[in-house]
C-alpha cells in the first residue's frame, strides 16, 4: 500500500467508463463521478433511463465489439468481472491493451498471495482477473474489497416475512460500506496513475462481524428484534437453487460458506484515499433501514 498522507488529488476532466453502472457499488461510483465533474459512460445489460451528463452503452464484457465501442475516448476504466471464470475476459483484455485506458480492478480481501490456490471459486476468479490483467501490462491499479454491506439486501424478502434471517454462515470479515468502495474507487479513477503504486489497496470496514453482528445491527436500526440462523450447505444449496440463481454460482457460495477462512484484518486505506474514515455497518443499516421496510 502507497503510503498516500491524504485524499488522493485529481487530474482535469477524465473520461471515465464504468462496468458493472447499473450495480450496487457500480451506482455509486457513477453518482460520485458524475458529482466530480467527469464523463462517465455506464456499461450496462439492459437499456437505462436517458441522464443527465452520463452515458449509457448497453453491451457484455465478454462481447468485444461492444467492449470497443465503449471504451472509445476513455481515459480509465472501472473494471468488475461478473463471472466464475477468468478465461471469457482474454478478449476484454485485447481490447483494453489495445485501448489503453487506465484499469482500476475490484478485487477481494480474501486473495492469500501465497497461497497456490485460493479458498473457494469467487476468490479464485478475482485471483485470475488480477494475475491476467497485471500480465497483460495495462497501466493497473487493483482495489481489494471486503465483503460489501449492500449484500445485506439479500435479506429483504426474508425481513419482510418474519423476524429470522436463515442462510449459510460466513466468516467474520470486516464488511466495508459501498459508499466507502466507490469513494475509493472514484479518488484513484481521478487521480495521476504515478501517485497511487503498484500494490492492491486493501478496503475493509472498521470492525470484524459475523453475519449474527449484522442482523442484530441491522435490527437496532429497525427497532425490531431480529436474529440470524445457520443453515446446512445441503439446505442453503437447495433454497439457492430453488430461488432460481445459477447452479454454478449456488456452488461458488455454498464452497465460500464452507472454506473461507476468517479475516480480522482491519485498514486504514479508505481513509488514506478519501480523506475519510470507513463508516461503520450500523450506520449503513441506519442509512438503509428503509429498505427493509
């Protein structure tokens, strides 16, 4: 980690294309860029609503042609890669070494650089991305994320249902606010490549919960009295599946739930990017507690 004293400065105007813009976090990141006065286009799935100073591009990451054209007249791009599987992104590579725009790549906490393999396939991927996007010499910086708080609103339906949350366990982590990612991820799209280093910014929240700590915060900010239960892999794997998410990814969270090992690493590189303290997931679950009506 750069040793940044401060908020990271900014360059003039950037032309800034955003993948994943119609996301939790990919929001976020195009709400604060477009705040600083960038251009920013928004790859997205599906046809947006017209805004305001951004631009939409309708297309899939592993599309090249539709890569290509979004990615004309950019400067930097931020990169998430929605697959369980690094080897569709060859082609998205070609055509970033051949745009050359900069690469901010969001990454995970849980990459053990030492380790051969990595704990479970969602980590595995990330480990991939940023193996095959460092060899390709692109001008990249990588965030590493811990567990975002948006994944709270997984649990809606059930809150709404009654006053359990049942799913699989995780490991403690120190769950960071997407907020606090975008922020991070916005400071060093803006900033002079030169100023940031080399190694992966490690972005986690203050403190280390259990998914039992995020529902007993989530429900202090409800005012109700809620409790998390642990459920079996075989059931978690059924009811996935019954919801009618991708087998593929079923496996993938099933495999996390069961190898992933705990983290009680907390850092201070929010801050040193945004100029700001990481917020706490009492405030998020405050901030959102009406989306859980």
């Amino acid at each position: 980690m750069p040793d940044t004293p401060g908020p990271v400065g900014t360059s003039c105007r950037s032309s800034i294309l955003v993948t994943g813009a119609a996301g939790n976090l990919g929001r976020e990141v195009v709400d604060r860029l477009q705040a600083r006065g960038a251009f920013v286009r928004g790859l997205v799935r599906e046809r947006m609503r017209p805004r305001p100073g951004v631009e939409w591009v309708v297309g899939d990451l592993t599309d090249a042609a539709a890569v290509r054209a979004a990615l004309v007249g950019i400067d930097a791009v931020f990169l998430i890669w929605p697959l369980l599987d690094a080897a569709p992104a060859h082609d998205l590579v070609a055509e970033l070494v051949a745009a050359a725009p900069r690469v901010v790549y969001l990454s995970s906490t849980a990459i053990d650089d030492e380790a051969a393999n990595q704990s479970d396939p969602i980590v595995q991927v990330h480990a991939d991305m940023e193996a095959l996007l460092r060899n390709a010499g692109l001008r990249l910086l990588v965030l590493r994320s811990d567990t975002l708080a948006s994944n709270a609103r997984g649990w809606a339906s059930q809150l709404r249902a009654g006053d359990v949350v049942s799913g699989p366990d995780m490991a403690r982590t120190a769950v960071v606010d997407e907020r606090d990612v975008a922020g991070a991820a916005v400071a060093v799209l803006l900033a002079e490549h030169d100023q940031l280093g080399h190694e992966p910014h490690l972005l986690t929240g203050p403190e280390v919960l259990s998914r039992t700590d995020q529902v007993a915060l989530l429900g202090a900010a409800l005012r109700r009295r809620l409790r998390f239960q642990a459920v079996t892999a075989d059931l978690a794997r059924s009811r996935m599946l019954a919801d009618g998410r991708p087998e593929r990814l079923v496996e993938a969270l099933v495999a996390a739930s069961m190898r992933r090992p705990e983290s009680h690493r907390t850092t201070d590189h929010v801050e040193r990017l945004t100029g700001r303290p990481a917020g706490t997931f009492a405030r998020w679950a405050i901030d959102h507690a009406a989306e859980f009506g």
